[in-house]
C-alpha cells in the first residue's frame, strides 16, 4: 500500500490559452502540444479546448454542438430545433479514431439562426441571443439524453473523456485555425468524468475552463438561477460561465465590473487602499455578494471582444503569462508557453485577483 508521501498527486488540472490580437488564426496543433506538456496534472477523466474564428463561413450563425446518447432523443431535439431555428447545416462533427477515446456519444453540429423570437420581438423584450440561450437551457434541462455543450457564433466547444491531447486529436483540432484558443486537462474531484462534465463550459459565446474548486457553488447557483438559469451538470465551472452571461452580456455591465463583483477586494483591502472608490465597491459587494466567487481558482475566460485569465484573490492557483507582439499567452506552467513560442518579449505571474485581459486590436472595451 502507498504511504502518504509515496504518491504525488499533481494540483489538479491544467489550462492553456492562446490569443492573437491582430485575429490572425493559428493552428491547433500550437494548442495541443501546450497542453499536452502538462499531462501530469490531469488523470485522463477530462480534456477539452475552445476556438474562435473556426467559422468564417458560418459567422452568422450560432453553431450548435450536441451530444446525443441515442437516435430517439436525436430527433426529438431535432424536432425542437426545426420549430425554434432555420437550419442552416448539419452533420457530425467529424472525429478521427483514437484508440483511448472510447464509449462516446453522437456528436453533432447544426449551423441555425432563431425563427421563433422574430414574431412579436418588442412584446417579448429579447433579442437573438437571449433566445438562443432560453432554447439551449430548455434542450439541457428537458430533453434527457441530449446536451448543448457549445452555442456561440464563430466559435467552438470540443470535449470529452480522455487526456486533452488525445481529445485534441479525436476532434481532429490540428486541422483548425482560430485567432483564440483555450484549452483544459481536467482532473476531477467533486464530479465523475463524463463528455458534457469535461471543460470548458459554454454559454453562447461565452466559454470557461477551470483549474481550483468554488466553495461558494450552491450561493453562486441560486443566485444565476434567480435569472432563468439552470445548473443542471453540479459543476462549478458551469456556474462561472453563467455569471459571465448574466453580469455582463444580461445586465450590461463593463466586463472589468463584472470581475470586480465575482473577484473582490476583502473588506479591510477596500477601507485601506481603494479610497477613491470605497463607496462603489462597497457597494457592488452588498448588492452582487451573491455573486463572489470564493475558493482556489485560476480561470480562463473566452469571449467575442477576447480573452481573459484571472486568479483567485489569495492565488492558490498557478497562472503565467507572457506576450510576443501581438499574441498573448497563459497557462498554469511557464513551460507550456515557452514550448509553442520560447522567444517571448515578455512573461509574468499575475497576483491574486489582478486580471489579464487580452482584447482584439479593434474591438477595445467600451
């Protein structure tokens, strides 16, 4: 028997993210090899990774990907979907065989636009995107056997049970190029490993990947589920996700805002360095406390404006970053950077609850 001390148990999960600010895409392969250095930290029950830029020719549309467990709830989805959307395309999404990547499900893409909310749009008060994402909460929480695991436009979720590069692999992601890549191994310990349990985690445009844990989950998830949305996956990551969409895509606030609400300074931090705006943060505490995260935590954020990375507020998790022109890169180890671009002009480690947010040349925060 393995004494304490005789097994190294890694830290858990790793992260990788890549962006180019300029929008000029990059291959796949860059992002399999950065996580695939860190296999270590993952146990082979997790990996995934999400693109931006992958549709060019679709960019117009919100690009579905579905897990299926068999042909009937298929078309019972389908069904839904012909009522609720114009289809555009669909198919499988194609996979190359991987000897590891077993017991997997259908894995489907449709290329829709929303039909439904068009009529009657004002009385409705909603737009494309809200509809869109009541449609996929209802296909997640209804339709047993069946999970929307990506829904933005222009981008794409891949995941599943298996080391990330061997997911990587299956998906065949070394024949996309995205101008925004993330990418997770997971190594799970509240949850089993399952294909919609692996990171990241979407809504619309929105995808997270996680390393750490959120001992303010069950806060967190009764305070998004006050606003339509539903947890259904136990995950922490999912909820992190939904605060994102809920803050900042529902509520319209700034998405530096949003980050001081989910990752704000400690009380005794904000009477004794913010005193310019004490009474702001203060205040975004008492009205959002609900909605700070607490626990360890290093996350990555992908989005349609870019990319951010960001700690807990005590850094109880690795996050490096690093730049060379244009291209912005973090990840959990220095050298899973230093592998796809060893001549950097610039690396560091973020502190605690300072974000990195890396946003596209002509898409600057307003």
């Amino acid at each position: 028997m393995l004494r304490e001390g005789e097994l190294r148990i890694p830290s858990g999960c790793s992260i990788s993210g890549i962006i180019n600010k300029d929008r000029k895409r990059i291959s796949g392969e860059n992002i399999i090899k950065s996580i695939a250095l860190m296999h270590d930290r993952s146990n082979g029950l997790g990996g995934g990774f999400a693109a931006y830029g992958i549709y060019p020719q679709y960019k117009d549309f919100y690009a579905l990907h579905i897990f299926y467990e068999g042909l009937s709830i298929k078309m019972k989805v389908e069904e839904f979907l012909d009522k609720h959307f114009e289809i555009e395309s669909a198919g499988n999404i194609p996979t190359r065989v991987v000897a590891s990547i077993i017991n997997k499900p259908m894995i489907w893409r449709y290329f829709v636009r929303p039909r439904i909310y068009l009529e009657n749009a004002k009385e409705r008060q909603m737009d494309e995107d809200e509809f869109t994402s009541q449609c996929v909460i209802k296909i997640n929480k209804d339709f047993n056997g069946a999970y929307v695991f990506s829904s933005g436009k222009n981008m794409g979720s891949f995941k599943g049970v298996g080391y990330p590069e061997d997911i990587g692999d299956f998906f065949m992601l070394d024949t996309y190029k995205a101008y925004t890549w993330t990418a997770h191994g997971r190594f799970p310990t509240n949850t089993p490993g399952w294909w919609g349990g692996a990171h990241p985690f979407t809504m619309l445009d929105w995808s997270v990947v996680h390393n750490g844990e959120i001992s303010s989950y069950d806060t967190n998830r009764r305070f998004v589920e006050m606003f339509g949305y539903n947890c259904s996956l136990q995950t922490d990551t999912e909820v992190i996700t939904y605060l994102f969409d809920l803050l900042v895509r529902k509520q319209k606030l700034p998405l530096e805002k949003a980050i001081t609400i989910m990752c704000a300074p400690f009380w005794d931090d904000i009477e004794r360095e913010y005193d310019d705006i004490k009474m702001e943060l203060k205040s975004l505490r008492a009205v959002y406390s609900s909605a700070l995260i607490n626990g360890p935590f290093s996350i990555l954020v992908g989005f349609e404006k870019g990319l951010l990375a960001l700690n807990d507020r005590i850094k109880l998790r690795s996050l490096v970053a690093a730049q060379k022109g244009e291209t912005v890169y973090v990840a959990s180890e220095e050298s899973a950077i230093r592998l796809i671009c060893p001549d950097l002009d610039k690396v560091w480690s973020p502190k605690g609850g300072e974000p990195v947010i890396a946003l596209y040349n002509n898409e600057e925060e307003k």
